[in-house]
C-alpha cells in the first residue's frame, strides 16, 4: 500500500478570498471512501490549498476524488493540482 497526497491550490478572485475559502471547505469529496486527512489552508494573495492524504494499492495511478474547480469568477487563474507519493527515509 502507498499514501498518496492529492495538493489542490488556486487563487481567488480579487477581494473573493474569503469567499473561495468557505467553497473549498464545503467541497464533499464524491466517492464511498474519505481520505485518511484532509487539511485546508490559506496564503498570501487570497490562495487556498487542500490537501488530501489516501492510502492506496495503485500508488500515484490510483483514480481518487479530487476537488472541482470552482466556478471561473471565483478564480483567477486554472487550480493547480499535485499528486505526491510518501517515501520512506532511510
């Protein structure tokens, strides 16, 4: 088995941070299954990140639920998304 994070970040309109903020925390992942974590944090310049940790068989290939892009007034550019593998540290 292989944890695998799922990084989703975008940037919220102008004076929409707030507002991209509460979205992204509303977002019900679909799926039967809830990821082992998930975090959602804030930055500079009204960006939003999630992030999501899954335990799977398939590793970074596996087909998991990802967040959608909100609706494009809320944004200001595509959502950038990331997918990590963990590696054990010897």
């Amino acid at each position: 088995m292989a944890t695998v994070t799922l990084m989703w970040e975008a940037r919220a309109a102008e004076g929409r941070g707030a507002e991209l903020l509460e979205w992204a925390r509303a977002q019900v992942l679909p799926g039967p299954a809830a990821p082992l974590r998930r975090e959602t944090f804030r930055a500079p310049r009204d960006r939003v990140l999630v992030m999501t940790w899954w335990e799977t068989a398939e590793g970074l290939g596996a087909e998991l639920p990802e967040l959608p892009d909100p609706d494009a007034g809320l944004i200001t550019r595509p959502v950038h998304r990331w997918r990590f593998e963990s590696v054990t540290c010897t």
